[in-house]
C-alpha cells in the first residue's frame, strides 16, 4: 500500500481480488499481471499548507528557529516539539470529502486561537488520522493485514510529518528515493524490454531512502487522540458509528 500526499492523498494498493466497496469511496484498476490495484482519492492533503502558510513561515510571521532555519522549516521543527498536540483538527480546504467517506456536506474544522506553529502540526496529524481512518476501512474490506506504508509527493519531505504518520498509523512508513510520475514510467517501459514484467522491474528499480517505524510512547498517546478525532466525524454527521471497525 501506499499513500502520496500532494494536493490531495491518494492512496493506492495492489491485492489478489478485487475489493468491494458498497460505499462508492475505493475504485480499483487492473493490475498487467492479473492483480487489482485499489485506491482512492481524499479532497484532504496538504493544499492548506499551501493556502495558509507562505514560504516566508506562515501568516507572513517570517519565523525562524534557534539553528536559523526559515518559513516551513522552521514550523517543522517547532512542530517536533509541540506533537502530540492534543487538538483535533481537520484541514480540509474546500466542501465536501469523497474518500475514505463521501459527505458532500463536510467541513474541516480547528480550534480557534491557535499559533501558527499549533495549527501546522495539529493540521498534519489530522491528515494522519483521516489516512489511518482510511487504512481501518481498507482492512475491513480486504480482512487482509496492513505491515507497511510505503510514501510519495511532498508531504513525505517532512520528517515530522512522517512521524506523526508511522505512529498514527502504528505502521512502518517506508519512504522510496525516487518517488516521481517519470521514475513509474520508466518501470512500466523497462517491464516488457529489459525485465520480463512490472513486479521484477519495480523491485529492481526501486530503492528506499528511510524506513520510519512507530515508538510505543507515540503509538499509545495517540490512540485515543485518533477515537476523539472519529468522534468528532461522527458526531458532525460525516460518518457513521462504529463505521471505523
């Protein structure tokens, strides 16, 4: 399985049979070898760093952090520091989400009086609790284990970001070297010319950068901050009780 966060989060996987969702939230492609490729599209990803913090640091503050980093850099480290916030938050920009849930009518939402600091690392982990949410129904309808998430896009360049993630999801997130649109078609060139199918040219051309793996101090903190997050959902009318297990 893995998860891009760009714009949006995309989450994608390869199974042996196909997946069924009554929902309408996962679609599946077919694999060249015969294998399904599930997966669905959040309207929730890191479009409101974009939107809400600038180069400069965020809301113009042009902050900077005691080994001089500047703008997003220095949020980052400020956000090591203050996880797990303890805010439940859910950055999503526009109305309406349509993946791991379709509620045309759902808005994000945040604590009021937040710093900038508060808001970008309580706005991460509440795009790691949706990608856990996400994760919890793909298990429910593949009754297959999850051991590891593999990462792509930009919001797998924050290494905080990639460890409020590993440990929401108390899962390994494995980040690859070359994670590009480009590098996947050179795979899908090389998988009939130089190697004889996809599986064997993407093991050989694919090359891991870090593994992150969960602390038992993390996972355990956040665990009931994610059960406060479903509730919220549920409570808001965007998911139905005990839709999660």
């Amino acid at each position: 399985w893995n998860t891009t966060i760009g714009t949006t989060m995309v989450v994608k996987g390869v199974t042996t049979r196909q997946l069924e969702d009554a929902a309408g939230t996962l679609y599946s492609h077919r694999h060249p070898q015969g294998y399904w490729m599930p997966g669905g599209a959040s309207n929730t990803g890191a479009d409101w760093i974009t939107k809400e913090f600038s180069a400069d640091g965020g809301d113009g503050t042009n902050g900077t952090d005691g080994a001089g980093r500047t703008g997003l850099a220095a949020l980052d480290t400020e956000a090591a520091r203050l996880i797990p916030t303890g805010l439940i938050t859910w950055p999503l920009c526009q109305t309406g989400e349509r993946f791991p849930f379709i509620a045309p009518q759902a808005r994000g939402f945040a604590p009021p009086g937040l710093s900038a600091a508060q808001r970008f690392a309580a706005g991460m982990e509440g795009v790691a609790f949706l990608e856990r949410y996400a994760y919890d129904v793909i298990r429910r309808l593949s009754g297959e284990p999850i051991r590891a998430i593999y990462t792509a896009g930009g919001g797998s360049n924050s290494d905080t970001w990639l460890t409020i993630r590993c440990n929401v999801l108390d899962l390994p997130i494995k980040k690859m070297k070359h994670g590009t649109g480009a590098m996947g078609a050179a795979i899908l060139a090389a998988s009939r010319t130089h190697y004889a199918n996809l599986t064997e040219a993407g093991r050989a051309m694919t090359h891991l950068e870090k593994i992150l793996t969960p602390t038992p101090e993390l996972v355990r903190r956040y665990a009931p901050l994610y059960n406060e997050f479903i509730h919220t959902l549920q409570a808001k009318g965007y998911i139905k009780k005990r839709s999660h297990a």
